[in-house]
C-alpha cells in the first residue's frame, strides 16, 4: 500500500510541475494573430526567453500563449500595435532566494520519494543491495541441542566426525603438530537417513557457531550473486570462526561444468567462488578454524574440482541401516513414545529393512496416531503392523466397493505371490496377506527381506519368479489373465535389465551394457553405447530370463493348484493372513475358527522338499 501511496504522489508532483511550467495551453502563432487582427486580444505580453519569445495575451474566451523565434517579423511591436492590441514588454525573471529555495524543497522532496520507491517492496522480495547477501542461518553454539547420542545407526559416520569435533574443541593440538584438518567432509547418504542430523549433532558436540545454508540459496537470475553470497557467507564464517559451515543439497550448486548451453553462467560462476574460498591461492583463510560440511544423496554429479583433497577430503557415508541400527533408531524414538510391553521392536527393525531414519521415525508417529485413534493409552504391536501397511501401501479403503469376482481375482494373484515366495528356496517369506483394498491396489503381499550385501543369481532368479507369479496363478486358477499385474512386469522387466545390462548373469555374458543413473533414487538403467546387432541381443536375454522364470512360476503353481485353491478361499473368508497363519496353514496346522485340519497342505509341501 505505502508503495502505491509513494508512486501516486511522485506522479502527481510531476504533473503539477509540467503542467505549472506549462501555465495555460499553447496556440499556433498564426492562430494568435488572427486572434489580434479580429480584435479578442486586447492586450499582450511580450517576454524575451533566449533564442525565442514568448506571447500571452487575454481575452473573454480564456487565455492565449504562443511561442516564436525572435526574428519573426508577426511578432514585432509595430505589428502587434498595428493589430490594435496593447503591447507590454516584460524582461526575462530573474533567480531570486525564494526561488532557488523552492527549487532545492522541490529537487528533495522529488530525492525522498525515489528513494522510497526503491526502499519499499513486497513481502518476500529484497533490495537490491541485499542480492550479494548470504542468507544462511546463524545458529549460535547455545542453541545447538542435537548430540552425537540423538543420532543412531550410523556409528561409523559418527565416528569420522568425532575426530572434527576433537579439532573444533582443542584446535592448538593439531596445529603444533603440523596437521591440517580437513577443509570440508561431504555426507553422502539416501533422503532421510540423517545427514542434516549428523551436521547439527557436530555443531552441538563441538560447542561452535553454525552456519546453515541450502546450495539453491546460491542461484539466483543475477549473474554474480551467487558468488558475491559465497564470499559473504565465508566473511561472517571468519568472523565467527570456530564454526561450522553446513551446505545442504550441495548438489544444486556444485555439479559438474561444462554441461550447460553457456559455459559461464550463474551456477558455474558460483561453483567457481566456492572453489575458491574453500581453497584458492588467497591464504585469508589460513589459521581460521573453519569446517565446511556439505550433504548430498548424488554424488556422482559433483565436480570433480570440488572433491579432491584440500577441499571436501572425506566422503562419510551415512547409508541405510542395517537391522541393529533400525532397533537403535526405534528405541531413540521411542523415548517419548508410551509402548506396550508386547511390542517387540527387533521384530519390527527386522521387517523394515530398506527404511532410513525418518521413515522409521514416521512409522512410529503413525502408530502413535493410530493408537490415538482407537482411543488406546498405549501403542500395541497391530497398531505398529498397521502403520507399516500405512506408511507402505496407503490407508484402507474398505468404503471401495469392490465386486466378488474382483476380490477373488486379487486373491489368487496375491496367494500366487506368497506361495511361490514360501517354496522357493531364496525367496524372502510373506508376512503379511491380504485383500483389503489400499491406497491404489486392490491386494497385497508384504515380505520380510533380508539384509543382504550380495544377491546371488539363484536368489534373483527365485526373486524374478515370485514377481511374476502372481500373473502366472490367475491364468492357473482362472484360464486366463487380467490387467492387475502392470506394476509386476514393470518390477520384472527393471529387474531383468539390470541382470543383463549391469550384472553380467545372462547368456549376454560378463559385459556391462548399461550403466545406473546413479544416486540412491532408484533411477533405471542408461543403456549405453553399443550396435544394433547388440541391442536386439540384449533384449533377448531379458525376454528369455522373464519366459523362463513365468514359466517356472506356472509350472510351480500347478503342482499346487490345490494348495492355491485352498489358500485363496481362506483368504477371501479372512481378509487378511499373517505370516505365521501362513507358515502355520502349510505346516497342516489348524487356525483358530477353522473346522480341522487339513492334510492336503501337509503332503504338498512335502512335495518340495
């Protein structure tokens, strides 16, 4: 409003100057005379203003003003007397104090109101002079609260940055020494698995100033703000020195050169400032105890510049947890969290693998919601198994009207998967089925994999056939197939490429054809380059590993039709089975408000071992 307010009042002053300069509007010399001769002027002034001269004169219909050069013979006494009009000379006005005050009054007040408009802006915009500003976060020392003890499943990162700590607190030791600490350590870890974390658990253990700062806080349009921002945020850093300088997503500013349409552009510029301050040929920052942590989940497309030594010296990898640091990360989190005794949360960490720190802090939030809900005091185990199918597949829809045709479509899809997971060898056993409809699917299987650091190919294989058995018991128990296993063959087909194109595990031999997108997004395979003769081998390969793994899958589930047949039915009467209901109903053992016991199952599963 205030910006408006000030344009509106600059605009009218100048209109008031322009149109005072102007007094009265102006008329054509010709005009004018006319005016003379017809007798409606009865008096005129005449004033002399450098090369030209200027003409009023009055009469009944308004004013009269007109301007010529001093030469011209219409304007001269004896013709303006000739017309019969009183002629006055008046000589140019003079500056006088009052005047020339006016003037100065004017000139400032013109002064003020531009610098208004300049000062005054919309919420969220900046000045101009605010551009070359760092805007990172100043955290004092006082107000850091994170310690290395609220960070678990990743003591080997800790560890790598105990030693920085030890260095921010008692700096004097490494330098009688001779050693240098390193300039900047890059955290490199999937989304979620602590790295922002770990960086404020270093401020807080060292006791130091830190720095907060986003690389895409950088980039901006104007070319050279964004180093102008490096160089400033290293100014107040050497201000405060010891601190912490943490660049989240570093990924935004530091990527490789050379691969835009210019090869000088804001972000390359930036790239090249911070290359600079981190270690450059200025020896300003020598001595000053300044570390410079930076976090990423794609390192693959840093500059190489910005990773070699004297600048980011260590990688710390702050990867997934494995199974003891899920139980420890779920404890952590469980502080504050009111758990039933029955909970067993090493069975919970051992059916999360893959989850990072906050999907496991989500899940406990969400059992927390869930027992809130229900009107509980405390949180159960079903309420922790219903937040991980939540977190997973989505909430229930049991208001989805879904027909009986339909539910048992999904049904003999989903016990295709599960049984053909509990008869392979390799295959990671179901812990969950069920054909309650959530989020985008109609039905689910839920597996308990393992952590592997190595999958061999038999275990990819059994992993390729479970995948694809799902397709392969509708066309079993019903004669043929529905549209329901889309996201199966997409799952195939990644998984296939990846055995053909990376692993070197197919008739195509030991090669690597493709290559990953790299990150820990989960991106597919980039085929590389190679002739067409190849190409239409490689799709081979993988068209024959997915025929003979459904082909096997087929096979297998028609050994067991009657085990598939018996499964389904229960688990369209149940809804949903466990997994130890399922271990349990091939065992032959009998599940409560069943009739007995069922001896076809027994002799089944005896036919696979």
């Amino acid at each position: 409003m205030k910006r408006w307010w000030a344009a509106g009042l600059l605009a009218l002053l100048l209109g008031l100057l322009i149109s005072g300069g102007r007094g009265s509007r102006e008329t054509p010399i010709t005009d004018f005379m006319a005016a003379l001769e017809r007798g409606e002027i009865d008096t005129a002034v005449l004033t002399r203003q450098g090369n030209s001269v200027l003409l009023t004169g009055r009469s009944e219909k308004g004013p009269y003003r007109t301007r010529t050069l001093v030469d011209d013979p219409a304007v001269s006494l004896a013709a303006l007397e000739a017309a019969g009009a009183e002629v006055a000379y008046q000589p140019p006005a003079r500056l006088t104090g009052l005047g020339l005050l006016s003037g100065l009054l004017t000139l400032v007040l013109i002064g003020a109101l531009i610098y208004a408009l300049f000062r005054l802006r919309a919420p969220g915009q900046e000045p101009a002079q605010t551009f070359g500003k760092t805007g990172a976060a100043l955290v004092s020392e006082s107000s850091v609260s994170a310690r290395f003890s609220d960070v678990a499943g990743c003591d080997e990162a800790k560890a790598d940055l105990a030693e920085v700590v030890d260095f921010l607190r008692h700096p004097q030791r490494y330098h009688r020494l001779g050693a240098r600490i390193p300039h900047g350590l890059l955290l490199v870890g999937p989304p979620g698995s602590g790295k922002t974390l770990l960086a404020r658990a270093v401020a807080g253990e060292a006791g130091v100033a830190f720095f907060s700062v986003s690389g895409s806080d950088f980039v901006e349009m104007f070319v050279g703000v964004g180093a102008a921002r490096v160089r400033d945020l290293f100014t107040q850093a050497r201000k405060n020195a010891p601190c912490i300088i943490f660049i989240d997503e570093i990924d935004a500013v530091g990527r490789k050169r050379g691969f835009g349409f210019q090869g000088n552009d804001e972000r390359e510029q930036t790239l090249n400032g911070l290359l600079v301050e981190m270690d450059g040929f200025s020896e300003q920052g020598t001595g000053q105890e300044i570390v410079v942590l930076a976090a990423t989940n794609r390192p693959d497309v840093l500059d190489a510049a910005l990773l070699r030594p004297g600048r980011f010296d260590r990688q710390v990898v702050v990867d997934a947890p494995d199974v003891r640091g899920r139980e420890t990360i779920l404890r952590l989190h469980a502080r504050k969290k009111p758990l039933d005794p029955s909970v067993d949360l090493a069975l919970v960490a051992r059916r999360t693998a893959g989850m990072v720190g906050a999907d496991l802090e989500n899940l406990l939030n969400e059992a927390a919601l869930g027992a809130a809900r229900a009107g509980r005091e405390r949180i159960e185990p079903g309420d922790l198994d219903e937040a991980r199918d939540r977190v997973l597949m989505g909430p229930e829809r049991r208001s989805l009207v879904v027909q009986l045709a339909d539910r048992r479509v999904t049904a003999y899809h989903e016990v295709g998967h599960a049984l053909a997971a509990q008869l392979l060898p390799h295959a990671h056993k179901a812990h969950k089925l069920t054909v309650v409809p959530r989020g985008r699917s109609l039905g689910s299987a839920l597996y308990t994999p393992e952590d592997r650091m190595h999958m061999t190919r038999s275990a990819l294989l059994d992993q390729l056939c479970v995948i694809l058995a799902g397709h392969a018991a509708e066309e079993v128990a019903l004669g043929e197939v529905t549209t329901g296993a889309q996201s199966d063959f997409q799952q195939a087909t990644n998984l296939a490429r990846r055995m053909v194109m990376e692993w070197g595990m197919s008739e195509a031999g030991p090669l690597a054809y493709g290559q990953d997108a790299g990150g820990y997004l989960g991106s597919a395979v980039q085929a590389g380059p190679h002739s067409n003769q190849t190409a239409e081998a490689l799709d081979r390969a993988v068209i024959n590993l997915i025929d003979e793994q459904y082909r096997r899958a087929t096979e297998l589930l028609r050994g067991h039709q009657h085990v598939l047949q018996q499964l389904t039915e229960l688990l369209l009467e149940r809804e949903s089975l466990s997994g130890d209901e399922l271990q349990a109903v091939l065992a032959g053992e009998v599940l409560p408000g069943d009739v007995g016991a069922q001896p076809w199952v027994t002799s089944a599963r005896s036919k696979t071992q």
